[in-house]
C-alpha cells in the first residue's frame, strides 16, 4: 500500500521523537537558549494542522533532548529576517514576503533555511537569491520532517535508499522529486 499524506499526518506528535532515536541515536542535541524569539505568535496565522505539527516541534526543539539533524540553532530556528535586514522574495522574485510571515526552523548547512509559510506549506529560502523557492516545497512540516529525517538517515547510511524510495515517490513531494535540487537527488 502507497504511503499517503493521511498517514503521514500527525509525524511530528507520533513518530518524530522514535524515528530520531532509531536512525540517530549518538547525535548531538539540540541546545537552544531561552532568548530565540517564541513561536506562538507565528502559531496563530497558522492552519490548525500547521499549527499544531509546529507546535509539537517547538516543544521538542526547546527541551533540549532532540537529536540534531536539521541544523537547528540559536541562528537558524526562528530567524528573525526583518532584524538581520534580509529580505524574502515570493518565488516570482518580485512580491515582498514579510518577515513575520515565515517561520525558520532549521539550515540546510549552505546557508538556506527551511521555513514555514502561514498556509502551513514548508519551503526553502535560498539566501543568495532572498527568495523563497517555489519548486521545492512540501505540503506542510509533518511531510517535510517526514522526508528530512529519512533523507538525513540515508546519507548517514541507514537505512538505505531502496527502503525510502517508493514512500518519497509515493508522497509526490517537489521538495524531494525536484530534478537536480531535490531530496533524492543528494541521495546515493
């Protein structure tokens, strides 16, 4: 049976704190000090989903036992773009995104932060551009961490790629099937 987006909904609340001991269990935690800006401001332009899957990742992102996988830290996880003056372009490289209207939680290591948008969707602000891509997003965090904690596992070497495969296809997420810049793409 094809995964779909119903089973993967609930990611955050169900399966994420299992998944990371499984697939990282000697990493690093995540350490952020009290001072990053809190999120709940950001939670109430969300969806109700969203809002609930961000919620769930801030508490985890917070308690400091959350192995580090997404490069989450103090700089990364709840950016405030405004204050550091960088901009965030609408991916059609024209239309302003204001900076209360995106929600950083994490790097990708080259400088891009995975943000959430306030309809819920995950997408990548690629910093050299300030824009926020529009062919590789995800449907909303639940997916996105989904993807990234399988995409991280496989680089690191378990589980392999064959056994995520067909559930990355079957999920059909762009920020994954993107040619040449998508999740499967960096997969060996």
């Amino acid at each position: 049976m094809a995964l779909t987006l119903d089973h993967v909904s609930g990611y955050v609340d169900r399966d994420l704190d299992a998944d990371l001991a499984r697939w990282f269990p000697g990493a690093s935690r995540v350490d952020l000090p009290a001072s990053v800006r809190p999120v709940e401001p950001f939670l109430a332009k969300l969806p109700p989903a969203a809002a609930a899957a961000l919620s769930a990742f801030d508490l985890r992102v917070r308690s400091r036992t959350m192995a580090q996988f997404l490069d989450v830290f103090d700089w990364s996880y709840g950016f405030d773009f405004a204050a550091n003056e960088c901009e965030i372009l609408d991916a059609d490289y024209a239309t302003p995104v204001p900076s209360d209207d995106v929600w950083s939680i994490g790097a990708d290591g080259s400088g891009n932060y995975y943000v959430v948008l306030t309809n819920g969707r995950v997408a990548t602000w690629f910093h050299e551009e300030q824009v926020i891509e529009g062919h590789t997003q995800f449907d909303d965090l639940d997916v996105f961490l989904w993807s990234a904690v399988r995409y991280r596992a496989v680089r690191a070497g378990v589980p392999d790629r064959a056994s995520v495969e067909d559930d990355f296809r079957s999920l059909a997420q762009p920020g994954v099937l993107a040619p040449e810049v998508g999740m499967l793409a960096y997969l060996p």
